[in-house]
C-alpha cells in the first residue's frame, strides 16, 4: 500500500498533495478521502460485528452451548476484532 500522507516536521502533522485531494461543491473528494473512508469504514464493520457476535455469544450461552465449535469461533473472532480496536485505538483512528 503506498501513502498518501507524509510528515510535516513533526510526528503529530500530517500533509498530502494537492493531487489526492479535491475541493468539490459537496466538500471533498480524492485518493486520501477515499483510503480515510476505507479506514473509517473497517472501524464501524468491526463495531458493528463485536455487537452482533455478543448477541450470539449470549444466545448460545442461554442455551449452555459454550463448549460448542460456534461458541468457541464466536470468542475468537470477538478477540481478535478487539485486538484490531485496540490497535485503531492506539493510533488514534477511533471515535
């Protein structure tokens, strides 16, 4: 994946070239306000799956299913979804 970005004399400032970005009517649009929105995106899907996976944990829980292979996919897939949270979280990409 080549970036967009490159830093501006600091690690906290961030520029892109005109190039990627495009004033429109509506706001803007471009090669880095596309890769934002992919970002942004991954974030909400995963939001969205850890709240759909608990609803499902908790069903199989109810029905005392947690020995089951689902139940176990489900836990590891709501781990390592958190993990990927935690990681957008450190830099700062949540909100």
């Amino acid at each position: 994946m080549s970036r967009l970005t490159r830093v501006l004399d600091s690690n906290n400032l961030y520029v892109v070239d005109d190039t990627k970005v495009q004033h429109e009517a509506n706001g803007y649009s471009g090669d880095a306000i596309n890769k934002l929105a992919k970002f942004e995106n991954i974030y909400d899907d995963l939001i969205s799956k850890q709240s759909e996976i608990s609803k499902e944990l908790e069903k199989l829980r109810l029905e005392d299913k947690t020995h089951s292979v689902k139940f176990k996919q489900l836990l590891a897939n709501k781990i390592t979804n958190n993990n990927i949270i935690i990681l957008f979280k450190t830099y700062g990409l949540n909100y």
